[in-house]
C-alpha cells in the first residue's frame, strides 16, 4: 500500500522503480494493486512506466480476475504510440481471455473489434491477432473485413486474412477470401 500511494504522490523520479518492486512482489504473492496504478496507462506517462503498468497488470491477471474497467484500460493501451507497450497489451489481453469465461472473452472482443476503425495500422493489425488468437472473428463485422481485405496497407490485409485461418466461414466469408486470389501483391494472393 505505501507503494501505490507513493505512484500517488512521489516523484516521477521514482515510479520505474516503485513499480519493478511491486512486479516482483507480484511474483509470491496475490495482491490487488491493480486499481492504484491502472490511471498509469494512459499516454502521458512515460512509456517504460506505460510498459510496466501492463506488465503488472499482467501479472496480476494470471493470479486473479480484472475487473473490467482495467481490461478496457488494457485495450486502449493497444492504442499506446510506443511499441513495447501494444506489444504488452496484447500479451495480457491474450491470456485474460484464455483464463476467463466466454462473457469475459466477449466483452474483450467486442472492445477490441472497434479498434479495427481507428487510423494507427499498429492497433489494427494487433487487433486482428488477438481477435484471431481468441478465436472471435466472427464478431469484426463482414464489411470491415472485406474493406481491411482491400486496404492499402499489405500488413492489414495480411493480418484480416490470416484471421480467417481455421475460423467456420459462411459463403460470405469465402467469397471475401476468394477476392484477395485478385490482390496485387503475391504474397497475399499465395495466402
């Protein structure tokens, strides 16, 4: 507790380390100190405190449930401009997910699937592993997918069709797929 008043009210100078301590006490033992540091995702923290609040945040998730307000916390951290922390992010969301009932997994999903509308090509792109990995494709309406299957961008169209990779598609879906056999690139036409 003195920890988390210290992210309070210390110095920034301090907050890399005062979080790496907690980190490690979240290594032997359960405790919630998820909602003193979860204010510390957002963009005007440095991004190595950014990193490390999701790394503890991470942890603290393989041991007990996040409420949700820190999971959508968590992805619009996938939003965040440095890399290390999106990468952070989807780590965690990946893992919560696996750990947690379908309702958790929807709520993520869902939150997630709205990403694919924003301009940042990272976001989107992490946005379709991780809807991939949960295995809720189904949910990123059709016409999303049939415009990020045509994107300008080869990393998005790249990542929208490997989403499609062992998901039960209908005729709909297919024939989006059967679209990208036209692309211009051969990578995505192999694909």
């Amino acid at each position: 507790p003195t920890m988390v008043r210290l992210l309070n009210d210390g110095p920034p100078s301090l907050h890399d380390k005062i979080l790496g301590s907690i980190r490690e006490i979240l290594n032997v033992a359960d405790v919630p100190y998820h909602a003193g540091i979860a204010k510390y995702l957002g963009s005007g923290a440095p991004s190595n405190l950014r990193y490390h609040t999701l790394w503890v945040l991470h942890a603290w998730g393989k041991r007990q449930k996040l409420p949700e307000h820190v999971v959508l916390e968590m992805v619009e951290a996938l939003k965040d401009p440095a890399r290390d922390p999106r990468s952070m992010a989807s780590t965690s969301l990946k893992g919560l997910a696996r750990r947690n009932s379908a309702e958790d997994v929807a709520t993520v999903a869902m939150a997630i699937s709205k990403l694919l509308r924003v301009q940042e090509q990272n976001t989107r792109e992490l946005a379709w592993d991780i809807l991939s990995d949960l295995g809720e494709v189904e949910r990123v309406p059709l016409l999303v997918l049939e415009e990020d299957l045509k994107d300008t961008h080869i990393s998005i169209r790249k990542a929208a069709l490997q989403s499609l990779g062992g998901f039960d598609s209908g005729r709909a879906h297919v024939q989006a797929i059967a679209g990208c056999l036209n692309d211009a690139d051969a990578r995505i036409r192999k694909l």
